[in-house]
C-alpha cells in the first residue's frame, strides 16, 4: 500500500498515513478519493471498494478507507500536502513513525485480510 508522510501544510506534519481528506460539498467519497489522489500524488486512480471506516484519534472526523486502481502515471506529490511516500506491507507501516492509532488498526487488523 502507498503510505504518505505529511507535508508543512499539513494537520499533524510529518505522520506517515494512508493519503487523505475532506470531502467536498456535492462531492461523492468515490470523486473524493479521485480528487484527493490526483491533488496530492499527480495520479489518477479508479475507486474499486470501501473497506472500512474509523473516526480520527481526536474522534473530530469519520475516515473512509478505499482501494483504488491506478493509471500507473509517475507519483508527483505536492511538496506542501507531502513530504515523502513509501510502498509498505503491515510490516513495513507498522514500523513507522509517527503514525495514529486509528492506521495502526487498519494496518494491523484489516490490511492482512485484504491483501
């Protein structure tokens, strides 16, 4: 799975995360995950399923996890939203830090059942 540490502008810069945000206003979790995706990596990706959701550490916001599809373009990340990415299995993101609790579950609980 890609795996993104946070970028300067940021909430929380410098946690390593599956790549995120908000959803827009008339805006579907599918266009979402497309429009997040394209913002913060320069790809363009095909939502395939949501596989779980969990509420933020702070309990502020709701999470939706999907898989995607993408178009095999050349990660180009916004130097602002994102300062590195790293292909990872449980394993790998699980060694990683700073992460949050709610990535450690999905990583830990509902990864390995996925892959």
């Amino acid at each position: 799975m890609l795996v993104i540490q946070r970028g300067p502008g940021s909430m929380l810069p410098g946690y390593w995360s599956a790549p995120s945000g908000r959803i827009e206003p008339g805006e579907s979790q599918p266009q979402a995950v497309v429009r997040e995706m394209r913002e913060e990596l320069g790809i363009v990706v095909r939502p395939l399923a949501k596989v779980w959701e969990c509420l933020t550490d702070d309990g502020g916001y709701r999470l939706h996890w999907w898989t995607v599809a993408e178009d095999g373009d050349l990660l180009t990340p916004a130097p602002d939203e994102v300062a590195g990415t790293r292909w990872v299995d449980s394993q790998g993101f699980l060694a990683l830090a700073p992460t949050f609790a709610g990535d450690r579950t999905f990583f830990r609980e509902i990864w390995p059942r996925l892959a």
